[in-house]
C-alpha cells in the first residue's frame, strides 16, 4: 500500500492518542513508520506532524496554559540540548536509554501497583525536567519521559498537565522542525507526506481530545501511567535490540 495513504493513517492514530492523554504520539508513530519509510524520512515527517499536533493541542487549551509553569521547562531544555550535543558522542547511548526505560517502567508500575507519586514540588524543579529533556533528545532522541514524569509528580489535574506538556512540546518540535528544514532532512517528498497527513492528524487530536473530556482525572492519570510502562519497555528493547 502506498505511503500517502498508510502515513496519514498511522498519524490519525498518532494525533489520536496525544489529543486523548497530551503526548505519546511518536511513541505510537515512529515504530510504525518505519515499516514504510527510512528512518530520515520518518523523524522528519514525524517532528513536523508533531509541530501541528502540539500546536492544535494548545490552541484546544489555550485557556489553561500557565506560563510559570511552561518556561521552566523549556529553559531548561536549551542547556540540556546543548550538554546533550557536546556529549553525545562520548557516551555510550544505549546505556542511557536502557537506563532512562528502567526508571521509567518502575515509576510508573510503582504509582500503578502501590502509590501514586506526588511531591508537588517547586516550580524551579522544571529547569531539572527540562535539562534532562533537552539532553535526552539530543543524546537519545527520547527526551519526553522527564518531562513527562515532572507533570505526573506535580500533582496536576488532567488539563494542567496536558496543557504544560502541549506548550513545552510546540517550542522543542518548531526548533527540531526548523533544524530539519536548515539540515535539508525536509525534502520535497517529507513536505508531500505531512501534507497528505495534516487532516487525518488534525481528526486524530480532536476526536481524542474530545473524548478526553469525557474521562475523569483519576482514570486519566492512570492512563499516563499504562503509557509510561509501555515507553519504558519500548526503550529497554530498544536499546538492547
């Protein structure tokens, strides 16, 4: 079957799933993805159909945005990335993300199993979960688990966190995008591909938004939690495949 039509149905799943619980998009496409295009190609797609993803999501909870609690995270992330840059080739990155799935799996199978974790810590702690972002995506291409893991501890209800996740994530997927553009990873086909996608992703984020309203904030965080053990296995087969 054609790419033009599998990458706009694998993005309808993908925008789907982070309309409904605020992230997890390129966990569900990229693995997808792959079976159809080169991995070039796949990130490139991906980052640009997470830019409109991101920005649609915040457009949805633009009333709800705070941001005390976004720029931490996002100032945080530019040393991140840069430390992440600088070491990324002497570091071995497969440790990393084997590590990175271990805390994730058990953070979250913990707050599943036995307690949920909340520490409703001070806002300067996002400069933390965003360093840690920003170094992950540069080091492993998998920085959203810190971030993620920061909204979770917080305490937040379903619309403080998603909104918080979706205002950080627009500014790291229009510089990812940008980066693309200037590298020449964006080609003409890429550019062909998100175009084909960008009404099936924009479908997919508002019917799972939609019925995000209708799920109450415990069962919400426990989703997020189920999300986080499955990208924490991701990563340990990932990096040990």
């Amino acid at each position: 079957m054609t790419p033009f039509i599998l990458v706009p149905l694998i993005f309808l799943s993908a925008g789907f799933l982070q309309g409904l619980t605020g992230f997890g998009s390129a966990m569900i496409a990229m693995p997808l993805l792959a079976f159809v295009l080169d991995i070039k190609t796949a990130v490139a797609v991906c980052t640009l159909c997470g830019v409109i993803i991101n920005l649609k999501m915040v457009l949805n909870l633009r009333a709800k945005i705070d941001l005390k609690k976004v720029l931490p995270l996002t100032i945080g992330s530019i040393p991140g990335a840069i430390f992440g840059t600088i070491v990324v080739k002497q570091v071995n990155s497969d440790i990393i993300m084997f590590l990175l799935g271990v805390l994730l799996t058990g953070y979250a199978a913990y707050s599943l199993l036995i307690k949920p974790v909340v520490l409703k810590l001070h806002p300067s702690w996002g400069l933390l979960g965003g360093f840690s972002t920003g170094f992950l995506t540069a080091t492993v291409s998998a920085g959203g688990p810190p971030a993620i893991i920061y909204a979770a501890v917080m305490g937040w209800e379903k619309d403080e966190l998603k909104s918080t996740l979706a205002g950080f994530f627009i500014t790291s997927a229009t510089f990812g995008a940008a980066g693309h553009l200037i590298s020449g990873i964006t080609t003409f086909y890429v550019f062909k591909l998100f175009l084909a996608s960008l009404i099936p992703v924009l479908l997919g984020v508002s019917l799972g938004y939609s019925l995000a309203g209708k799920i109450s904030d415990e069962l919400y965080k426990r989703m997020v939690m189920i999300l986080l053990v499955f990208m924490g296995i991701m990563l340990i087969f990932e990096s040990i495949g």
